[in-house]
C-alpha cells in the first residue's frame, strides 16, 4: 500500500475479509453449530466496521493519535441521534465476486470523511468549540456517514457469505425476488423498466 497509508487501505484487510467471508460461507454449507457461524459472521463485522471508520484509513497524521479514542467514543455516544441509512445490496464488485475490490470500495468511501474529521477536532486559527461537535456539526455529519457505511459493508458481506454457501434467499429483506439468484446486480432505475435500488432507514 502506499507509504501514507495506514494498513487497512488497502493493507491487509481487503484479503482479510475475503478469508473472513470465505470461513463462514464453509461453516454454513458444513452445518457447523450456530455459535461458530455466529462468530464467523462477527469477524466479518469487525472488519467492514474497522474498514468504514474513517480514522483507520486516511492519510497518516501525527496528531491522530491523540484523537482516536474520543472519535470512537463520540460516535459511540451520538448513535441514538443517527438516521443510519442502508444503501441497497447492488455492488458491482460483489456482483463479479471481487471480495477485496469490494473492501477497499469500503475504505475508500470512509477516507472521504477523514479531512473533515481532522478540521473538526484541529480547526485552522481558532480553538476547537462545543459547536464542532454539535447534531449540526462535519464531525456529526461524518460520524453517521461511516455508521452507515459500516451497516451496508457488513450487511452484503453477511448476504455475501450466505449467498455463496447457497443459502435460501427467500424473505430477505429489501431484496426484490427477482433478484434471489444474482442479488448483487444493480437495480435498473425507476423509468428504465426497473426499479430503484432497495433502501432502509432507520430513525431511534
């Protein structure tokens, strides 16, 4: 990866998720006991979630270290506040079976939020105020962002693990059931003899 980066883009954990994918997909085709699968797919959880936290993957600066903790604390503390979005099971990169394009797809996504975290906590000429931090606030906007990344990573990459250990795709939710058998295409457009891409949302 490039010398800037941080080791999870694309470091190691484009392949680790694809090894974690891989284990459960093998646990659920094996029938092995519910706990084992239960905790393979929490692997896979970590991962999306490590990958989707905009601090693990932006460019190195030697003052993120001493933020973060408060960042993971802060997010922590504003999820009751957060509209979490889910933005469909289409990917492109799932739909040609490219595991670690679709990881790295994940990071890039939260390296987008990485400046605005940083401006956040050291704003340019001025000291940090309550207001950087307020439901108004970048830092809000890009914490909800990346919990929001993290729900739709882990969630087609738990559809994912089941889809390629066969797994019956009947019920799930959000996805349409023409699209049982590839359920990773992307959805026409509404007016193009489709429909749109399935979304959730969820408001505590």
């Amino acid at each position: 990866s490039p010398a800037d980066q941080q080791v999870l883009e694309p470091g190691t954990a484009d392949q680790q998720l694809a090894k974690a994918i891989d284990r459960a997909a093998a646990l659920i085709s094996q029938r092995r006991p519910m706990s084992e699968v239960a905790r393979a797919f929490g692997e896979i959880s970590r991962i999306a979630s490590d990958l989707s936290y905009p601090l693990n993957i932006g460019p190195s600066d030697p003052r993120e270290a001493s933020i973060r903790a408060d960042f993971a604390r802060y997010v922590e503390a504003k999820l009751p506040r957060m509209s979490v979005t889910f933005s469909g099971f289409a990917c492109s990169e799932l739909a040609r079976d490219d595991v670690p394009g679709f990881a790295r797809s994940a990071g890039q996504t939260a390296r987008r939020d990485y400046d605005a975290v940083m401006r956040s906590y050291f704003p340019k000429g001025r000291e940090r105020l309550p207001q950087d931090f307020d439901e108004r606030s970048i830092a809000f906007a890009a914490a909800s962002l990346g919990v929001s990344n993290a729900v739709t990573t882990t969630a087609r990459a738990w559809l994912y693990a089941w889809h390629k250990a066969h797994g019956d795709m009947a019920g799930v939710a959000l996805l349409p059931s023409s699209a049982h058998s590839r359920p990773f295409d992307p959805i026409p457009a509404a007016g193009s003899g489709g429909q749109d891409s399935p979304k959730g949302r969820s408001n505590p």
